[in-house]
C-alpha cells in the first residue's frame, strides 16, 4: 500500500504559507543510557521493506513509530532519548510505575527492559507514538510537568513554527521516511520539515494569533482552505 501514495514534495513557498504553531506536546522522555556493548545494530528489521539495511550508524536500540510508520533508532551511548510522545498525565504516572518495576535495584534500565517498556506503553495504554531526540536538546526545550514524575514533560520551546494540511494520503522522506495514509500535518521550522499525525498535532500544537498562544480546535476551524495544501 505504501508503495501506492505519492511522495510529497513541498517548495519553500507551500510551508512559508502555513498556520504559525508553536510546539506544547506532552511527554514521557526516556533517557537511553550506556548500554551494554551499546546495544543492538540499528538496521531495518525484516518487517521493513529496507530489511538489514543500516537505520544510522552505531548501536543502540531499534523501534517503530505506529503514527508515521517509521522505524526508528536510538543511540546507546548515554546521549539519546526516546520521546514517548503525545499521553495524558494518567498515561505519564503508569509509565512511571512500570518504570519502576523493570528497574528494580538496577541502576538504569537495559536494552529488553527499555523494549518491554515501549511495548507496555503500546499494548496496555495504547500509545504508539515514540520517537528519538539527543537528551541535551530534550531538556533545553521541555520542562517537568510534575515533580513527582521527572520524566513527565511538556515542551516549552517558543520557537514559531509554519504548519500546513495534507489532506491526502502521502509518503515524506525527512529525517525518516514518514508514511500517512490519512493525510497529516506538516510542520516547518525553517531548516527542516517533519509530518505530524493530524489528532496528535490539534492536542499538543497551539496556533498563534497576534503574540498569543490558542488551543486548536479542529482542521476544519483552524487550518481551511488557506492553510490545507492542494495537488
């Protein structure tokens, strides 16, 4: 099916054009440490059709983003993070339970421990949404929700962002090949473009309106005809 949606090519003029967004995602950061050996190689498993082929170089942990279809890859070196992105404070407290429980007197978590975690968050919260990012980026950019939770995280970065609809089905290649049967929303920040599953960009994005931050209330309400791009 994938091979079926055409790749979206966007020029500087489409994104330039956008909704202005900044970024007030809710989140579960957590810290990959030095693991043992570094972790596994970070190659396309067999599920993808790029199988055995190399994710980025190094070793790490290797794990799949169900909203865009992409699989991605941490470093294990004690410099990445896996953003467990997009969960509500009731979501944040389990995952920090479960946290716990894989930890037990060890010091920091593993490699299984840390995939048991992603597929606890998965199959019992139904989160899907993980993606990596260097821990030093993560916590210039976010700040703790709750002090009882470390990990629980909101991002505070006032960077202003360009956000434009794709009402279609499409493939993107960025930093990862993204896949959205459905359409989705893209996002700019001038240097890069990434999509951005449409439900979870209206709960964790807000627009801006002459300096002031807004909840986004639907596609239809907030994007239009002006900000949804057309063929």
């Amino acid at each position: 099916m994938n091979q079926k949606l055409p790749l979206l090519k966007l020029k500087t003029s489409d994104i330039e054009r956008g909704l202005k967004v900044v970024n007030r995602t809710k989140r579960f950061i957590l810290f990959v440490p030095a693991l043992l050996h570094g972790g596994e190689a970070l190659i396309f498993p067999s599920q993808s059709r790029y199988s055995g082929q190399q994710i980025k170089q190094g070793r790490g942990i290797v794990f799949y983003n169900g909203v865009d279809s992409a699989w991605q890859a941490a470093l294990g070196n004690g410099e990445d993070c896996i953003i467990i992105n997009d969960i509500t404070s009731s979501q944040a407290s389990l995952l920090l339970e479960k946290y716990h429980a894989l930890l037990g007197q060890n010091k920091n978590l593993n490699l299984q421990s840390i995939k048991t975690l992603l597929s606890y968050a998965k199959q019992e919260l139904n989160i899907i949404d993980f993606y990596n990012k260097r821990a030093s980026s993560v916590l210039s950019d976010t700040k703790i929700i709750d002090e009882n939770n470390p990990f629980f995280m909101e991002v505070t970065k006032q960077e202003i962002h360009k956000a434009l609809y794709i009402p279609h089905g499409f493939i993107f290649d960025g930093p990862v090949q993204q896949v959205y049967p459905q359409g989705a929303v893209m996002v700019s920040d001038k240097k890069r473009c990434w999509g951005v599953g449409t439900d979870v960009f209206l709960r964790g994005y807000r627009k801006i309106e002459n300096g002031k931050e807004y909840n986004l209330i639907s596609i239809e309400n907030d994007f239009g005809e002006r900000f949804t791009f057309s063929k």
